[in-house]
C-alpha cells in the first residue's frame, strides 16, 4: 500500500516531521530517476556533491558527498518490521558521530510507524551553504519508496 507520509527525524536538532506525499510532484521524482539517482553511485546537479546508495529489503541508506567529504547520511525505513533493527545501526552511527563531539544532543526514539526517514548532519557547516538538501533527502526517500513499491508490483503480476 502506497504511504501518504514519511516521518523525517534529523536526529542533529532531535526535530521530528510527518512529511506529505504530497509535498513532492511526480515530475521531480521522474527527473530524479532519469537523472540515474537509483544507481550505487551518482553525481548530483551541484558543484562538488554526488551520492551513494546502498540498497535492502525494507530500508535503504543513503549519503551526500561533497567533495567526496560524508556531509549527510540519511537512512529510509519502510518496513516497520525491519524499523527496529536499522533505528539501532542509526543510532549506532549518531552515538559514534557524537561521542567526538562536546554537546549534548537531543534523543529521538525509534518510530512507530514506517516509513521513516532519519537524517544526520555528519558535516552541519557544509550544510549551511546547500539550503537544498533537506528537499533533496525528501525527494529521495519518496524515490526509494515508490521505486520499490513498483518492483513489489512487478513481481506479483509475474
């Protein structure tokens, strides 16, 4: 069943969003897929910035590059039976992140309900001068979904 919302969750600010299906039109997804960002690797419109995604049943991850430099990693989880065992590989990472860092972060529980998006800000100063990434994770996520409800699909008219 097709979702009508994705929770995104950046776990830097501990801000948590339902985020419409309708807040993405189906013309940016398509360019996005013509643009080949379903493949393992993928350079982005924007000077410097490319992608890498790696691919499961139920969830996905995926990180943005800007000079080959980790600036966000952002991981999608669909299947709520798999939202346990990849909320622990998020926060796994996060704590791993933080612990070299001497601020006290805010703590986002797992969600309940799939799917969820969770994003960290590996590099939050690189952030600041690309105020186009949280529509491009956004975009993704919806991109991931739809590509594997697709193939769903596909296998069972098989």
């Amino acid at each position: 069943m097709k979702p009508d919302f994705l929770w995104r969750l950046t776990l830097n600010t501990g801000r948590t969003r339902r985020s419409p299906r309708s807040e993405v039109s189906d013309e940016a997804l398509e360019q996005m897929r013509q643009m080949g960002l379903l493949e393992k690797k993928s350079v982005l419109p924007f000077a410097g910035w490319s992608m890498l995604l790696s691919k499961s049943q139920g969830c996905h991850a995926f990180s943005l590059l800007h000079n080959d430099h980790q600036v966000v990693a952002c991981s999608l989880c669909f299947d709520v039976e798999q939202s346990e065992q990849l909320w622990s590989q998020v926060q796994s990472y996060w704590l791993k992140i933080t612990d070299e860092v001497p601020f006290d972060f805010p703590t986002l529980e797992c969600p309940t309900d799939a799917p969820w998006l969770a994003v960290i800000l590996v590099d939050p100063l690189t952030t600041l001068s690309a105020p186009w990434l949280g529509n491009f994770e956004r975009r993704m996520a919806w991109l991931l979904i739809e590509d594997d409800l697709l193939r769903e699909q596909l296998a069972t008219e098989l």
